[in-house]
C-alpha cells in the first residue's frame, strides 16, 4: 500500500515542464488554427469535435481460439448432429429443394416435406465450401476478407424498434434508418452493414427492399447484406448491387458482393423464403450465412451439448444445400445458440450459456474449415450495466470463438427488439478496443525503449524523454466514451456519463457526416432500376 502512495505522490510531482511540452505538442498538432479552420468552413469545424478513432482496418484474430470442449466431446456432438439428419430428418418447405437434395443422395418421406441425409453425403459435400474468400465492396478499400484468421464486424440489423435518449423508443422508419446507415458509414469500427440497422416500417413491404438497398449503396460504400423473403426481393437487391459496382454479370459470380442470412425456423425446418435465399445467391456464388435460431429450453434441447448438436444440424443441412446448388460457392457457418429465461419464456443474451455456445460454434465451424458467423448480442432495455456486462460476454464468446463475420456489433438493444443510437457508439467503442486488443504488441530495440530507461534512471519519469515525445500520440488506445480524469476533475466538467456522452457523439457525427463518393451516373441508373421495380409494383405482398 505504502508502495502505491509513494508512485502516486511521486507521478503528481512530474515538473510542470515536462507536462507542458506534452501539451503544447498535442495542442499544436490538434489545434489546427483559426485561420484553417475558417478557410475550410463549417464542416471541418464540426469534424473538429469528432472523437478520434482508429482507422478503418480488417482485425485479424493473432491468439489461438479458445477449445471449451475436448476433441471426443466435440465428436459427441457431431455424431450426434448426424444421427438427428439421418434418423430424424429436416423438414425442408421447397420442392424444387427437395429434389436437388434427393438427386445428391438424400431421401425424402413420400408424402411429405422430411429430408433425411446420409452422413457421408454430408461430410462429402461440406469440404467444397471454401474456407477463405473476399465479400466485395462498391468500394474496394472496404473489401472483407472472410474466413481464416480475419474477422470482420457489422453494424446493427433487423430491430423492429428504435430508441434514443431525446426521443424515446418507436417504431422503426425510413429517417431513422436513414441516420443509422449514416452513422455505420462514419463509425470506423462498423466493417459492414449486417441489414436494415432498424426496420423501415413506413415503407410498404412491397418496395421496401428496393428503397433500403438504395439507401445502403448510396448512404455507405460498405458491404451489405439482402433478406431472403421470397426469389424476386433477393433478384432485386443482386441487381442492384451489380450496377453499384459497374461490372457484369460474369463478374458478378466471380466475386461475390452480397451477402444473405438464412435462419432455420428450429427446430428441424427450412421455410421457402428462405430456401429461396439459397437457391438464388447460391446459384451466382454470392454468399449465404446459415444461422439456427437455437434457444436451449424453447427451440431446442434444455442442456446446451443437445442445443448444439441441433445447432450442427441444422446448419449443416443448410450448407449443403448451398453445395449441392453450387459446389465452391461461399457458404457461412453461423451460431446463434443461447438460453430462454425459464420464468418469462424471453431470449436471454450475453450469459455464460450463450459465451460457452459460441466458442463451442467456433470449434465446430473449424472442424469443418468453414467460415464462421457469431454475434454481439444483449437483452438490456436500458443503456446501463446490463447492456455493457451482456455485450462484453457476448462479444468475448465471439472472439474466442474464432469468429469471422460478428453480426449486430453495434445498436443491438432488448434481445434484437430495438436499435440504440447510444448503443451503436458504447459498442462502437468496445469494437475499437477489441481491434487494439488484437495487434500483437511490437517487440523490437526501438520499443524495448532501453536508452530511455538508462536516460530516466531510478526514481525518475518518462513524461519528458524523447522516447515518449516520439510516441505518446498513438502509444495507447484513445477511448471515444471512457473518461479517465480523477473524480474532482470530473465533477467540475459537469460529472458526464457514457450515455450523454454517446448521445453527443452520434449527433455529432451525423452533423459532421457527408455521402461517400458515388459517380452520378451510377446513382441515376440505380433510382432508374428502383423507379421501374416500383411502376411494376414490386413484389406481391398480402396487405
């Protein structure tokens, strides 16, 4: 304890000096001058405010994946995964699916809409999936690389709801889809565009693909992803992108530029829309991230090795499908298996359940060298402890999991029920750190920084060493949302907390945003082909 004080009595004693100097370099460099600032006008003065972030860069995964069950265990559930397809079967809802499947070798029940698989068809089948490819982008510096050691984060999607501190929460629209794709553009942590951040419900269902694709492809220059709910929404969207790159459709099928989830109705069933998602992205090697919607107790088994081997399953039986309609062509495994809340029946996210599930997905994903999908999930219904705590849990499970495309990164809220503006930002943060966390420190004789040490001396400080004037802007992680000052200094700025902090973050960022590059030409074209969807009324809905 004495120890302690000592260092601290000793670090507030660091000459006024050789503070200043660290100050007067950051001010200097930071401060940009009156005159620059009024000659570039407004925007670079709101840009002046933002918080500063790490550059937008591809992590990559250097530490080993962390094995939460042995290799006989993970046989276990793989048997076990096999047994279901084989004794059990899959009921698929498509005919034009169950005959590709029956002519790869499975059976189907006469009469009826069971599949069952023979496990060497499926083991055969998987290995030409590829473990590695390239999800491309209308801009190339935002080109992924998925599978491997990289991992690839994604912004929010689905929520029905929204939710801010100034407004409270409401029912998903096209201005605050909108906002929220602008925010994804501007957070350098946000890799890609998981689906609508927030459902756009004011827009008729009919059309409502076509205006959101729009708004994707001209609001971001990320990679995004398109729903299967029916062959002609995901035609649609395939189209669209093609023309947002300006490249034909050879091209097209041999860089895939679009990306759909399917999620298996667990258990046991392939609904059509979603087979159809399959069939079609398939066909032109776009990709498709197979995803069982598994919560132990609900839709699968109470105990988590059976909700996993359910899990497998599913999957499984999903990327063969892919295989079979298009062998090579790049299919996801996704986990997504956690637990119900016994009591209320409710999606609990972020506990220890979920954790173990997505590191065991991992395991399973490599057993079968194939990309895989995770998620950074909470139930919190408040922007509070809850929501850090769950989200932190659910994104370490990932991590550790291996995982190479996080779905719902930043914004999701009350188990996917609502989209948060502040959460987008905390979590935006959180991102950023993973990213730091995940670069090996540098070890060389430059960084071991001996001729500083020797120079400091016992008792000393490096505040004013050279070493440190060279380093001190990027040495350490600089938060967007934590504040370090002690508690006096704190409470006479006015005693901030992460919410209100987050809250002023996101409006600045939005003040601060502007659309990224697109050739007018292009966009002309693109409004062309969604002007012309809307005179043929879109897709045929039944409201």
């Amino acid at each position: 304890m004495l120890c302690g004080l000592s260092f601290l009595v000793r670090t507030c004693r660091v000459s006024r000096a050789s503070i200043s100097a660290v100050s007067d370099v950051h001010i200097e460099t930071s401060g940009g001058g009156s005159a620059a600032r009024q000659r570039k006008g407004r925007s670079t003065a709101e840009r002046s405010r933002l918080p500063v972030q790490r550059p937008f860069k591809q992590p990559r995964l250097p530490y080993a994946p962390t094995n939460v069950v042995s290799a006989d265990e993970l046989e276990s559930i793989h048997d076990a995964s096999m047994r279901i397809l084989e004794e059990i079967g899959m009921d698929f809802l498509d005919a034009e699916a169950r005959d590709l499947l029956v002519t790869a070798g499975a059976t189907v029940e006469p009469g009826s809409e069971r599949v069952r698989f023979d496990r060497e068809m499926v083991t055969t089948l998987i290995r030409t999936a590829p473990s590695q490819f390239t999800f491309h982008s209308r801009n190339p510096q935002h080109n992924l690389v998925i599978g491997g050691d990289y991992t690839a984060f994604g912004s929010v999607a689905s929520a029905p709801n929204v939710l801010d501190l100034d407004r409270g929460r409401r029912i998903g629209n096209h201005a605050d889809y909108q906002n929220l794709l602008r925010l994804s553009q501007m957070l350098n942590s946000v890799h890609f565009i998981s689906g609508y951040p927030v459902e756009p419900i004011d827009l008729h269902a009919s059309i409502r693909h076509l205006d959101a694709t729009l708004d994707a492809l001209v609001l971001t220059d990320k990679p995004f992803h398109a729903y299967s709910l029916g062959r002609q929404r995901n035609i649609d969207c395939l189209e669209m992108v093609r023309i947002a790159r300006q490249i034909d459709d050879a091209t097209l099928e041999r860089e895939p530029s679009i990306f759909t989830i399917i999620n298996t109705s667990s258990p046991l069933r392939l609904d059509t829309p979603m087979i159809h998602g399959i069939l079609e992205y398939s066909r032109r090697n776009q990709i498709v991230c197979i995803t069982p919607f598994t919560l132990a107790g609900a839709m699968a088994p109470v105990t988590l090795a059976g909700a996993l081997a359910q899990q497998n399953a599913e999957a499984l039986a999903g990327i063969v499908l892919t295989q079979i309609v298009r062998p090579g062509s790049p299919a996801i495994y996704g986990g997504f298996t956690s637990n119900v809340d016994m009591q209320s029946g409710a999606p609990a996210f972020g506990t220890p359940e979920y954790m173990r599930t997505a590191m065991v997905g991992g395991q399973l994903a490599r057993r079968y060298n194939l990309p895989y999908r995770s998620s950074n999930v909470c139930a919190a219904n408040a922007l509070d402890a809850q929501a850090a705590y769950e989200s932190v849990f659910s994104l370490w499970g990932a991590i550790q999991g291996g995982v190479n495309l996080l779905m719902h990164g930043a914004g999701w809220m009350e188990g996917g029920l609502h989209a948060s503006y502040e959460k987008m930002i905390l979590d935006a943060d959180l991102l950023h750190m993973v990213s730091a966390f995940l670069e090996p420190p540098v070890v060389d004789e430059s960084t071991l920084g001996i001729d500083a040490i020797k120079d400091v001396g016992p008792g000393g400080h490096f505040f004013g060493t050279q070493h440190t004037q060279d380093r001190f802007r990027t040495a350490f992680y600089k938060p967007m949302i934590s504040d370090w000052r002690n508690y006096e200094s704190w409470e006479e700025g006015g005693s901030p907390q992460a919410p209100a902090k987050a809250n002023a973050i996101w409006k600045e960022m939005l003040a601060a945003y502007e659309p990224p590059a697109l050739d007018s030409s292009i966009k002309e074209e693109l409004e062309a082909f969604v002007a012309r969807r809307h005179s043929e009324g879109g897709v045929a809905t039944d409201f």
